[in-house]
C-alpha cells in the first residue's frame, strides 16, 4: 500500500465522521506525492503524519439569551492547526452548517494558503453553527460576547488572530473586539476584518474579491486572454462575490449571474452592482428582490444550475462543493475557458477532475482567494508600526501578492512535472515552505 494511501487509511480511522476534512487531506497528500519522492526526510520527521494533526482544538459552549428571554446554546470551534510560520490565522464562520469537519477542512486548507501568500502566518479557523439570519442586532451582539468570553484566552496579537469568513463581517468583529478588549485591558490587533476607525486596513473588504480576480488575470495571460468582453458567472452574492463582481466589470468583463443560498438570477444586461450592494450589505435582502429593481432579469429557485449559464468564467464564491461533476460538465460543454475558487473548496474532487482533463484554466481556492487573508495579514502588519496605508498602497500590495502567488504555483507545477496543473502547483508551493520550517524545529 502507498505510503499516502496507509496514512489516509489511518486519518479515516482516527477521524471517521469527518467527510470535508478527510476530502481536503486527501487532495493535498495526494499531490504531495512528488515532494515526499523528492525529500524522503520530510517522511522520516513524520511530516505528514503531525500536519494533518492539529495542534490544538478548542471546543466550547456559547450560551446567550434571545430577544424572548429564552436561553440559547451553540456550539464554538477553534482549530489551531499550524504555527509552523506564524501566529494562527484564519476566519471565523457563523453559520448552521458549522461543525468539527467543517473546521477542520478549512483549517487545514489555510495553512497553505497562508504559506503561499509569502507572509509569516499559520493556519487555524473557527466558528460556530449560530446562524446570524434572522436575528436583530442585539442577539448577534449577545451571542458575538458570549462568543469572546471563551475565545479571548485563547488567541492574541502574536498567537491567533481570528477574522471574518461566512456570516461574520464588520458588524460581528466589531462585537468580538470590543468583547475581547473589554475582557484583557489591551488594545491589540486580535481581529483583522476591523473597521476603519478602529484598527482596520483599507482594502481589506475589497480583498478576496479583487485578490481572485487578479489571480484569474494571470492565468488568463498565460493563454493570451483577458478579461476584456468576457462572460463571467459569480455563485454567492457576499463579501468575497460582490468585489469579485464589482472588479471583472472594471477589467471590462460582464456578470451575469450571482445567487444566495436560495436561489440565482440572470441579468443579460450585466448585474447592477449597486443594487446588489444595497441589498446585501444593507438592506440584508434576498436575490430574488434584485427583480423588483430590474424587472427584465430572471429569477431561479435552488443554486444548483446556475453553472447552467453559459459563461467564459466561472467563479463560484458561496460555500464548499457547490460545483459537482455534473455541473463541470456542463461548463465544459458551454465553452467555459476558466474557473478559479472564490469560496474554499467549491469544487468536488470529481469536478476538478473534469476541469483538469479538459485542460480548463483552473485556480484552486487555496490559491486564488487568498487575498483576503493576505490584506489580514497587512492588516496585522498595520496595527504592528500604529500606521495605515492608503487604499492605492494595499491594492497594490495585494496586487502583486496575487502576481506572485500564480507564479509560485505556476512553477512548482513546472519543477514537479505538472505543467499547468495550479492544483498540484499551489499545494506544492504552500506545503515546501511549512515542511522547511516544521523540519527545523524539530519533532513538536
Ligand atoms: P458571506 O457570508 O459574505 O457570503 C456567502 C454567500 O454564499 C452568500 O451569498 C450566501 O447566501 C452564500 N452561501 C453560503 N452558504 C451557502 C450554501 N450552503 N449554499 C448556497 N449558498 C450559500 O461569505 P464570504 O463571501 O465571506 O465567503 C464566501 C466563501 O469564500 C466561503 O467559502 C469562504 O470560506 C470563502 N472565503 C472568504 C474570504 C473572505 O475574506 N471573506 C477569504 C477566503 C475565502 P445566503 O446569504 O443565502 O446564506
């Protein structure tokens, strides 16, 4: 049996119940398979044994009381998987959906994706299956502190700095943060996603979007395209879709359709992004209200078959495996020539499959959406000197973060023999930098 095939075989064992997380450990060993040839002492430090180990979980109760005067009790999460480079980063996520697989997964993920963005940051995530729908102000706020009252001890400027994912934006951080501040007496950049009069980057909100697009631009290079008169699809209409969105219409492509988790509209005349703006951020609205602005666009029920568009790109910005074989089929056959992952892991292994064998442009998540996490990481660096930089400074940083992030994959997927394959690439280039400094620290 295969060393890669004996290790998974004990990881399901260990972690039988759960899917997500053994999905993604699967995907990056497998194309890991080069480097263990290439570095048999990564196999003889048990590398790979203590990467797919967290370092620390923290599982913990939430108890808050509703509007009604009736208690509440959610379940928080902190995974904090890796500090080989640096302190714990990743998001928080708020949604019902939430549990330890989840986590873990998108942990897990991080850790190279930080790695790539060449800034010093580790991998950790966290969350909690509260659903932030529906609630007022008031309840997000009760549960955001109660939240903190456990969380607070421990993370830190220079231990984990959590931020925002799903269902956690600048109304929830704000909550935590002063929580948090409140509790240890230290105003301390513990949360990057801040607002901007308390500690928070420019940028920061545009980032994954903007950061996904520049990555796409580069892979479109590679073929002699761009942007220019191209029809994009964008899954999702939250933080990361909406400044994808709002960027490809300034590269000169049209979208043409976006969803939420109850449906998607086609507008063929090119999505009006301040109204999906205003419904979004807010009025805190649904998709099919777009139609009462724009009566000539068209509503569908379900996610699913937006991918039944026709489209040059395709961006799926929502949730993990929302694109399955099926589905990537039907863009293939559409003509699609790119897809990149504004979302984390949106993509089945089966459809990436299918991406890959018909020679797609593909950017894996872990790759092309990790500006977000790059403009936290400048955002930390920000709150480090007591400074801020302009807009124009952090669009430009994250701009040539992206640049090199397609390079670096791009040529580790070169060196290993996987010409164009960013997939095997971006794992290839996150994973080389955390074995080096795991391989120097010893066995901890
Ligand atoms: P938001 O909460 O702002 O938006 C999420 C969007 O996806 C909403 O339109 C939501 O619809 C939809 N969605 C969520 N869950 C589902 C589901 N199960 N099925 C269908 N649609 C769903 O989140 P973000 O934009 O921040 O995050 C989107 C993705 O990008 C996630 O995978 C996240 O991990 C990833 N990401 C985010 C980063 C960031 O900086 N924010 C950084 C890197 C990755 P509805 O409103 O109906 O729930």
């Amino acid at each position: 049996m295969s060393y890669v095939n004996n290790l998974m075989d004990k990881l399901i064992q260990r972690n039988p119940n759960e899917p997500e997380f053994l999905q993604a450990a699967r995907e990056v060993l497998e194309s890991l398979e080069p480097v263990m040839d290439r570095h048999p002492e990564y196999i003889d430090a048990g590398l790979f044994e203590r990467i797919v180990e967290p370092e620390r979980q923290i599982i913990f109760r939430v108890p808050w009381v509703d509007d009604k005067g009736d208690v509440q009790v959610n379940r928080g999460f902190r995974i904090e998987f890796s500090s080989a480079i640096g302190p714990y980063k990743g998001g928080l996520r708020l949604h019902p959906s939430v549990n330890l697989s989840i986590i873990k997964f998108l942990g897990f993920e991080q850790i190279f994706k930080n790695s790539l963005t060449g800034l010093p940051i580790g991998g950790g995530k966290g969350g909690s299956d509260f659903d932030p729908k529906g609630k007022s102000d008031a309840e997000v706020m009760r549960f955001c502190q109660s939240f903190m009252t456990e969380l607070y001890r421990h993370i830190g400027a220079d231990t984990d700095v959590p931020a925002g994912d799903i269902g956690v934006g600048g109304r929830e951080i704000g909550y935590m943060f002063g929580q948090y501040k409140r509790i240890v007496n230290r105003y301390e950049g513990v949360l990057t996603g801040k607002g901007l009069t308390w500690g928070g980057s420019l940028a920061r909100t545009e980032a994954t979007g903007y950061g996904l697009v520049y990555f796409v631009d580069e892979m479109l290079k590679t073929k002699g395209e761009s942007f220019a008169g191209k029809r994009v699809v964008i899954s999702g209409s939250g933080n990361v879709a909406i400044y994808a969105a709002q960027k490809v219409k300034e590269l000169g492509g049209e979208v043409v359709a976006m969803s939420d988790s109850s449906g998607y509209f086609v507008d063929e005349k090119g999505v009006n992004l301040d109204t999906i703006k205003l419904l979004k951020e807010v009025q805190r609205k649904r998709c099919k209200d777009y139609l009462a602005v724009h009566d000539h666009a068209a509503y569908f029920e379900g996610c699913d078959d937006i991918w039944t568009v026709p489209c040059d790109i395709a961006l799926p910005c929502a949730t993990q495996n929302e694109i399955n074989e099926q589905s990537a089929r039907t863009l293939v056959a559409n003509g699609c020539i790119a897809v990149a992952e504004g979302a984390n892991m949106p993509s089945t292994p089966e459809a990436v499959k299918v991406f890959l064998d018909n020679k797609i442009l593909f950017g894996p998540g872990k790759a092309a959406n990790a500006g977000g996490v790059a403009v936290s990481a400048l955002e930390m660096s920000q709150n480090s000197m007591r400074y801020s930089w302009t807009f124009e400074e952090v669009d430009a940083k994250l701009k040539d973060i992206m640049i090199n992030i397609h390079k670096k994959a791009y040529e580790a997927a070169n060196d290993y023999g996987f010409s164009g394959n960013l997939v095997v690439g971006a794992n290839i280039a996150g994973f080389l930098k955390v074995a080096d400094a795991m391989y120097s620290h010893g066995i901890v």
